[in-house]
C-alpha cells in the first residue's frame, strides 16, 4: 500500500523495487497528478503496471477516465491486476494492449527479460543487452487513432519512442492539445530512434508547450541550449492555452 494505492508487484523489476521503497518519481507524481482536475482525462503512453495510472484514476474519481496503454503482455496483466486491486476507488480505466507510435501497425517488442524486465522493454534491438533478447510482436496504434475529446495531461514514458508518440496525435495536438505533458527526455534511449533530447524538447515546444516542472533544471531554471545528448529528465510541460 503506498498513498491509499494497493499494489501488486514484481521485485525483480528495477522500477517495482522503487515502487516499493516509495522512491518512484514519488514527489513529481504528486506534483504532476496535482494538475489534473477531478472528473478529468489521464492518457499514459507506457503505463507499465499502473505506476502513473493508477494514482491518477483515484485522482479524477469516477466522474473522469484514464486511457493506458502498454504494450508488454505481461505488464497488462499485472496493470489489470492493480486496477482490480483499487476498483473502489478509481476513474474507468481503459487499458490498450498496443504501443503508440506515428503510424498504426505491428512492431517487434524487445527485453532482456519481458517479466523482470518489464519497466525496460523497447522497440529497439540496440536498447537491449542480452544476445538473445527475448521479442513479441505487438500491435501499433496512434494518439489520433485511439484518443477522443479532451486530455487534461499525457504522460509519455516509451524508452525513447517519444518523438513518434507526438507525431502520431497531430490531429489531436491540432484541435485539442492536453493542457499538460509528463515527459521523459532519455538521452541514451533517444538516441537508439535517432533522436536528440533538443529535438524532443524543442517538438513539444513547436506543439505550443513549455517546460514548467520536472525532476531536474528544466522547468524551474533556465538550461543551456541545445540540450546534451546525455541529457535525462522527466519534464512536465504546459500548453500555451491553458
């Protein structure tokens, strides 16, 4: 039990771990889910097991709705599994067995280790250590295609897929863009899609956004740019309309 949220959890998980110590991105969460308003809409690009889902179902109550989507099996069992745990409590959650990305399709899923590994499977093969890395193929979909009405915040965690997720709700971003991002700007994941931490950045900037929180400097002070390529935050961002 970790802030009235009942968890079920795999210990050899590195991220589960940090759930259980009560160490995972605790305080930005709280931060984040803070401007989410009762009755309103929480979409999770890379839900995991519910880390972020969950506490913001419980957050929005039964009046709002929440659209998680994973890909790994595996986690959405165990993400059904911590919804049932708190089903009292919580929004409808709609859970999307599909990864997100420019384009609908289909996509090689990859880990050392899809169970104990969950919080580190990846679409791309140089991501993974292991020689033999275990793949399942998964459905694609994409924000225009899967997201209707209006997003209150959008949280994106895809080891490095990021820049795709965007380019995948351009119609979304166009009519009705989410009030608030939660990005993870991975240097060294985004580096295996091609991608920069300043061309993640600087697209969600081009989206009409702009950094406001976070747990590290961008967001509270001014950063040097361009961004490194070792950069590592999770940023939140805000539209200019809000």
């Amino acid at each position: 039990m970790r802030d009235g949220v009942q968890w079920d959890l795999d210990l050899r998980d590195d991220a589960h771990r940090l759930m259980l110590l009560d160490l995972y991105e605790r305080e930005l969460r709280r931060r984040a889910l803070a401007r989410l308003p009762v009755g309103g809409t929480f979409v999770d690009a890379g839900a995991n097991v519910g880390f972020w889902s969950v506490p913001a179902a419980q957050k929005v109550g039964p009046g709002g709705r929440v659209v998680a989507f994973e890909p790994n099996p595996w986690a959405v069992h165990r993400l059904g599994r911590n919804v049932e745990l708190n089903r009292e409590s919580l929004a409808p959650v709609e859970i999307v067995a599909k990864a997100l990305g420019d384009v609908p399709g289909t996509v090689d899923l990859l880990a050392d280790d899809l169970e104990a590994g969950a919080s580190r499977a990846t679409l791309y093969a140089g991501a993974v250590e292991a020689e033999h890395p275990v793949r399942v193929s998964v459905p694609v979909t994409t924000l225009d295609e899967a997201v209707h009405g209006d997003v209150d915040l959008l949280k994106m965690d895809v080891q490095g897929h990021e820049l795709a997720v965007l380019a995948g709700g351009r119609r979304l971003f166009s009519e009705s863009p989410p009030t608030c991002l939660v990005v993870e700007v991975q240097g060294e994941l985004l580096a295996h899609a091609g991608v920069s931490p300043e061309q993640l950045v600087h697209a969600c900037e081009e989206l009409g956004y702009r950094a406001v929180d976070g747990d590290g400097r961008l967001g509270h002070v001014p950063v040097a740019r361009p961004l490194p390529p070792e950069f590592f935050e999770t940023v939140v961002f805000q539209h200019a309309s809000a």
